[in-house]
C-alpha cells in the first residue's frame, strides 16, 4: 500500500464511525414515556434519545357550532403503542428523529 492508499483507508474508517444519518424503521413500545424497539437486541430507546416531530404528536380540535353542539375533530392521531415508525439515527447513533408512522 501507498501513502495515498493508507489516507485513503483511515478517512474511509473514519467517516464508517462517525455513524452519519441512517433510515432506521422502529416498534413503539409504549407512548408515555414514549419508547421505541429498534433491535431485538437492545434496550428499547427511551424518549431521551428521541426527537419528536409533529407528525407523530396527536392533535385534536374542539369547537362549537353556531347552534350551540360541540364537536371534536381528529386532526392527527399520534402514535400508539404497536405501530412500526421511521427515523434517522444522528449524532453517532446516540439520538434518533422519530420522522412518521408507517403504514
């Protein structure tokens, strides 16, 4: 091996470690503390290690009609323990933006 060979090598083993962002399909555990299985392996990633997004916050509006009825509208209805959910893995594999459900 040459020189430039050997750099070549130790970047390419650097940047393998660096764990850069990474699709990562996982398994709710439970919602409150939000956990999420991602390895049958592991431990199941606690909320810390996890970035919310809005589109796996649950949202509802209430609201009254001009007659005087109350009405309830599901805008979106979160995530519940069971579904498979989308992330990326960042800053070397310690935390995980939890992107969407998976349908």
């Amino acid at each position: 091996m040459d020189l430039i060979e050997i750099i070549q090598q130790i970047i390419q083993n650097g940047i393998t470690e660096l764990k850069l962002t990474d699709l990562v399909i996982g398994t709710v555990v439970t919602t409150s503390p939000l956990t999420i299985q991602i390895d049958t392996l592991m431990q199941p990633l606690p909320e810390e290690a996890l970035i919310k997004t809005e589109a796996i916050i649950p949202k509802t509006y209430s609201g009254t009609t001009s007659d005087g009825a109350t009405f309830t509208v599901t805008i979106n209805e979160g995530i519940q323990a069971g579904n498979k959910v989308v992330m990326l893995r960042c800053q070397h594999g310690q935390r995980f933006i939890v992107l969407s459900k998976v349908h």
